[in-house]
C-alpha cells in the first residue's frame, strides 16, 4: 500500500483512536464482532453510572473486571509504535484517545488526550478525591468487594467516563481545537460511532483537513473520509505514515 502524496507530505496530523488500537495488545473491543458488549451486553451495565451507583453488585462485578486487567499481559503494539515515531518527526498536531488503557503514554507518546479518561486512577464520586487504581485493588485483593472512599465514604469509580456521564469540557474543547487546525484528521480504530468524539471528523472536514479512516468495519464517516484502509491497523499505519 502506497501512501497518497498529501499524507506523506502531511505535517499537522491530529489522530484519533478508538478501542480497535489496543486489540492487538490483548485488550478487546466493545462494538466489534468479538467486542465486549457484542458477547455480553450486560457488560455495559459495569460502566452505566446509574447501574453502577445503585446496585453494589454491579460495582463488585466492576471492580474484578479491573483487576483482572491490571493482571493481563498488555503492552503497545506497533500501532503504538508508529505514533510515537510519527510524534518524533514533528508531524503530529494531537494524539486524541477515546481509551482509557494508558498504552500510548506507555509507548513513549506524550500530550495525549484522553476523552474518555484513564483506568489508572479513581475517583469518588461524591467529593472528588483521586487516588491510584492499584491503592483500590489491594483492597479488593484484601476482601472489599465494594471499596469506598477513604476521605468521605462515598461511592468509588475509575476516573473513565461512564455511559450517562459527561465528558471532561476542557479535553473535548482542546481536541476541537486541534481538530479545526489539522492538515489531516486520522481516525484509528474507531468505530466513529460515539459522540462528541466522533464529530471530530466533522469539525476536521469543515476547516478543509483530509480525512483518513483505518478500521476492520465501516463506519458512518467512510463516505467522507478521503482515504478509507480496512487493513489491519500494526500493518497498516507504519506504512501510512513512513518518513514525511
């Protein structure tokens, strides 16, 4: 696969990824034929805030899901790779994530945004103290099903956005901004069909950027996108974005 000649010449990319980045690194997605929510749909239930608030059992269930991930062998994939690499080179004006697994500042990129927050680390919800996601498993691992917080009580949850709660203004506002000032809005692993994030890809259009989309199933921004790869994303990307 040749890259186009305005994507190698390209030298403000804002790139967004999405849950089908990490598959190769272990972690599945949600939406794909084999995705999480597409074999249990309950699982969705884990990461509802009003399930999630109300009933322990659904938090008990949450909290083994998460330390059965901390444990798994997960590390960054080439597509990780070639970010980083494409960062280096000086071409990249965002790296926008709707994941919450930390691999891209694992593989070396920094300044990334994560819209939908990170697994690293907890939040309570009713007064807002922060502390370290392995700080709440040790709990687990000591017996707490349900840990709460150790300042006030309340309720704990990973600092990731949850269905029925809202996205952090300042991260969305940020990545529109870098999405109105690209030369070209590549969207990785993504199935373009969560919002605000997926309207990134309008916003990029609408200020005259390029668009690619590198994804194993179509999406509803294909018919947009300049250039579409249904490759898959550690092949793909290296080769997309070689030495501009």
């Amino acid at each position: 696969m040749e890259p186009p000649g305005w994507l190698h010449d390209a030298r403000r990319i804002c790139v967004l990824t999405g849950a089908g980045f990490s598959t190769d690194s272990g972690i599945p997605d949600y939406r794909g034929p084999q995705g999480v929510w597409t074999r249990d749909p309950e699982a969705e239930k884990l990461v509802t805030l009003s399930f999630y608030l109300r009933d322990p059992e659904i938090r008990r269930r949450s909290w083994l899901l998460r330390r059965e991930l901390a444990t798994a062998d997960v590390r960054p994939n080439a597509g990780h790779a070639a970010l980083v690499d494409l960062q280096r080179q000086g071409r990249v004006r965002a790296l926008l994530t709707q994941n919450i697994d930390g691999l891209h500042q694992a593989a070396g990129s920094t300044g990334v945004l994560e819209l939908h927050g990170t697994v690293h680390q907890v939040v309570c919800t009713r007064c807002g103290h922060r502390l370290p996601i392995g700080d709440v498993l040790a709990r687990v691992d000591a017996g707490e099903p349900d840990p709460d917080c150790p300042v006030c009580g309340g309720v704990l949850k990973t600092a990731t956005v949850y269905f029925g709660e809202a996205l952090d203004a300042e991260v969305i506002d940020a990545a529109a901004d870098a999405a109105a000032d690209c030369d070209v809005f590549l969207a990785v692993g993504t199935s373009l069909g969560v919002h605000p994030a997926a309207g990134l890809v309008d916003v990029a259009a609408a200020a005259g950027a390029r668009v690619v989309v590198v994804n194993a199933e179509p999406t509803p921004y294909d018919g947009l996108a300049d250039l579409v790869v249904r490759e898959p994303i550690g092949e793909a990307l290296p080769v997309l974005l070689a030495g501009g």
